[in-house]
C-alpha cells in the first residue's frame, strides 16, 4: 500500500457518502497532476482509481455524478489515461 492510500483510508471509507467530500479529493488530485511530471502523474492515478472504486457503490444525484464524471475525466486526460467513469 503506497502513502496516498496509507494516509487517506479513512477519507474514501467514510468520506464515499459525502459527494462535496469525493469531489474535494477529486480536484485535489487534479490539482496535484496539473504541476508534476509523468511519475507523480502515474502514482497520482492509480490513487485516483482507488478513491473512484470506493464511490462505485454510492447512489449519487446525476447532478453530482455529471461532475464527479467531469473531474474524473479531466484527471484522466491530464494523466494520459482513459477515464475510469
């Protein structure tokens, strides 16, 4: 388990019900990949998939959900992979 995931169980357990909480984490994340190279990138991402696999379950308004998707892809595109949502 790497640091992100050590540091922010807590955070994707509890914080999954809480769509300001995911969308948060989701910008941040974006934020984070926006100002680091391809290795950060990469390690940002696949903490990303690990926060977005926690939501899965979580019955989000379509509204909330448009803009978790937003994000998302735009994580996505900015870490050169395909959108995970």
């Amino acid at each position: 388990m790497n640091y992100c995931t050590k540091a922010s169980t807590q955070i994707r357990l509890y914080g999954k019900h809480d769509v300001s909480v995911m969308n948060g984490v989701l910008e941040a994340l974006y934020k984070i990949v926006l100002v680091n190279d391809q290795s950060i990138r990469r390690t940002i991402w696949n903490f990303a998939l690990y926060i977005l696999d926690g939501m899965k379950e979580e019955a989000y308004h379509k509204g909330d959900l448009d803009l978790i998707r937003k994000i998302a892809c735009n994580l996505a595109q900015n870490c050169g992979e395909e959108s995970a949502i």
